[in-house]
C-alpha cells in the first residue's frame, strides 16, 4: 500500500468510526440520499445538485455554486422495528440508532467557468447486533454484522456554454465489516461459530454527469457512476472449535469477498412550473445482479496446526437489479424558508431464499419532509426527518428454520451551510 493510500485509508477509518460503522441498508446497501436536501427531496437530485452533496449525486452541479460554500451535515438513524424472528426467537436488534456524517467544501476557479471540490459521504452499509438470542442448538449466543461503507471524493464540473455543464468525481471507497456469528458455540464437528473483525477494502472509483438547462423553468440531467468491488481482506477470524478439543482458534488472515457497489445510471428532471416551486424525478439503475452474487468468507493461517486449514464457505447472494424512482418538491415559503418533501420507491433487491437478519437491505418506500432556513446572507440551516415505512420478509434459513426479518426506522438529518 502506498503513502498515499494509507493516508486515504487512515481518514476514511476515523471517519467511519466516529460516524457509527454501519449504516441500515435503503436502495439496497445504498443510502437514498447525500446531504439535507438531497435527502429532505428523496434522493431526486440529479437535475437539482446545487451543493456540495452534487460531488456524489451529480458533480455536474457543482456549476451552480458561484462562491466559496462549506456544508456540513449528519443524520441520526433511530430504527424502530428491526426484528428477527424465528420459530425459538422474536428478538428486536440492539443498535437502535447509527450516526452518519459528512462535508464538503467547493470553490469556482479563477479565470474559467468550473468549480470544484472535495467532500466526505457515509454512503451506505447495513447491519444489525442481536444479542444472547436462542440457537438451534439449545443455548444463547449473538448474531450480529456490522457492514460500513464511507466515501471521499474530490470532483469538478464545468460550464460548456449557458446551457450545459459537465461534471467528474473520483471517488475514494473504504468499507469495513464485523461478524459475530454465533462465536461461543461448538456442536462437534457439525457446527463452529465464528468472531470476525478487521476486515476492510479501499478501491477507487468515478462518477460522470451532466446537466442541460432546456429552459430557464426546465433541467435535464444524466449520471454515469461506474461499479467498484469491495474485497474486504485483512481481518482476523476467531472460530470455535471447542466441540472438537481445539478451543478458540485464531485465524490471522481472513476475508469477505463478493460485495461491490453496483454500476449505475441515472437520468432526471428539474421543473420550476412557478417561481416559488421546484418539482425534480430521477429514475436510477442500480445493476446489483453484476455486484453482489456470492459472498465468500475465508480464513486461513490458524495459530493452532490441527485446526482445518481453511475456515469459512461461500453464502449465495443473487441480488436482483433494481429501479429507482424520486420525485422530490421543494417550495420557497418566503425569501428566507423553503420546505420540502420527497417519495423514494426501489424495490428490495435481495431474493427471498437468501434473506438475513445481518444484511436486512428489506426497505422499499422513504417519505421525507423538512425545511431550510436563511440564518444571514452567509449561513443557512437545513432539517428534516425521513420514515423508511415498514416491510417484512419471510424466508427459510437452513440453520434457523422459518424466519422473518422486519425492518422500519425514522432519520434526522441536518446540515449547516457556510457561503464566502
């Protein structure tokens, strides 16, 4: 690894730290939004992006900002109904609330007609910690998954001419994950559970975009964000074999591979059909089929010779693509207020067959609603809540039998912005 990348891998690690480490699960492992409005509008900001956040939704936007601009936001996740239940169990997940953050500071060059930037997302991830649940195999352990997933990314966009701008962002990709499944359990030579920690991948990857002003009430916009592969290696695996005489073995070499951040593309539209109104859509493809199939967890290196050499198995995934569809409103109360409110639809891309409590990326429907504030000519706040409506799946798992994963929660977001 180089300088470089470690530098990179090194911010990105404290960030994800101090923003929670896993965020649940919306447009599959995405989050349907970056920043208050982004998200307060549902995600439909490509033909919007006029802030910061356009570094991941549409970097082409970044040509609106025409001074110096800071944003810095978070949301506090609060999940009310993550349940897994099973024919011994109907237990409510731990990590009632994850904490996401970000910021991004952009600029307009001297003597041309770009701007750039450079900013810090939470991207996504999913996760639940089930506590001292009951096993199949007549005793109490956790099953937990903590799966993160965080961005920088500098970017630029470009005026062409009045009505079109083009954009680009290189994005610097870091996720980490944490298992516990099972990990003071041994049945023979039938079962061993596991503790797996440390393991995390950095990768590189871009977005293009851009934006085309038909009109001055009408935007049309295109984004191209291509898939990057997250192999998460790096990790040590404590497995449980003391129903074999081997008690725990430490494995120093371990891996979870399969996970990608899919290959997209999006295309919307922007409407003012009054001056005090904007009506924005975005259709997004997200090509999961190609990003996560099988997952694979592999250990090797163990600190004790008679344990097997190779721990871990491949765990089919077969994630279906997906289509998703935000309409966002904002409406300008007075010179000072504007409010907004958004719908964000992507149906849930995980077969039935290969549900899990660990990577519940179940929710389908978001209703956002939320306000900005003016605070001076300098300083604006915005806030708002998001609802991921409730969903529930059915599935049968070959360890726990029949099983339902329920999923609902609420978010907060906010974002302080500071213009020069």
């Amino acid at each position: 690894m180089t300088y470089s990348h470690f530098a990179v891998r090194t911010t990105i690690t404290l960030a994800l730290a101090v923003i929670g480490g896993a965020a649940h699960a919306t447009n599959g492992i995405n989050l349907i939004g970056f920043g208050a409005e982004s998200s307060l509008m549902a995600g439909a900001d490509v033909a919007v992006a006029r802030d910061t956040s356009a570094l991941n939704t549409n970097p082409a936007g970044l040509t609106q900002i025409k001074s110096p601009l800071l944003d810095m936001f978070g949301s506090v996740l609060r999940t009310t109904d993550l349940v897994h239940k099973d024919t011994l169990n109907e237990e409510h997940a731990s990590n009632r609330y994850t904490f996401l953050g970000g910021g991004g500071y952009a600029r307009p060059l001297e003597n041309s007609s770009c701007t750039a930037g450079i900013g810090f997302f939470a991207q996504g991830g999913a996760g639940g910690v089930f506590d001292k649940i009951r096993t199949p195999f007549g005793n109490r352990d956790d099953l937990s998954s903590l799966f993160g997933i965080a961005k920088i990314i500098p970017g630029i966009g470009c005026e062409v001419n009045e009505k079109l701008s083009v954009g680009a962002s290189l994005n610097f990709v870091y996720a980490s994950i944490e298992q516990d499944f099972f990990a003071n359990t041994s049945v023979g030579a039938n079962f061993a559970g596991y503790k797996l920690e440390d393991a995390a991948a950095l990768r590189t990857g871009f977005k293009l975009g851009m934006q085309y002003r038909v009109t001055p009430t009408l935007t049309l916009a295109a984004t191209y964000t291509e898939k990057t592969e997250l192999p998460m290696t790096g990790g040590n695996l404590v497995a449980d074999f003391t129903g074999i005489g081997l008690g725990k073995v430490k494995y120093s070499d371990a891996s979870v591979k399969g996970f990608a951040l899919p290959r997209e593309v999006a295309v919307g539209l922007a409407f003012k059909p009054a001056d005090a109104w904007l009506l924005s859509f975005k259709l997004n493809w997200l090509n999961w089929d190609d990003a996560i199939n099988d997952v694979k967890l592999r250990a090797t290196n163990p600190n004790n010779a008679a344990a097997p050499a190779v721990y871990g198995s491949p765990n089919a995934a077969d994630w279906k693509d997906q289509w998703v569809i935000a309409t966002g409103v904002a409406y300008n109360w007075d010179d000072k207020t504007t409010i907004y409110a958004g719908h964000n639809y992507g149906k849930n891309p995980i077969p039935r067959q290969n549900s899990s409590p660990l990577l519940a990326g179940i929710l389908e429907h978001h209703l956002t609603f939320g306000a900005a504030r003016k605070i001076d000519q300098n300083w604006l706040m915005t806030g708002g809540v998001e609802w991921m409506l409730p969903v529930r799946e059915k599935y049968n798992s070959a360890l726990l039998g029949e099983s339902e994963i329920r999923n609902e929660a609420v978010v907060l977001h906010f974002m302080l912005s500071r213009r020069w």
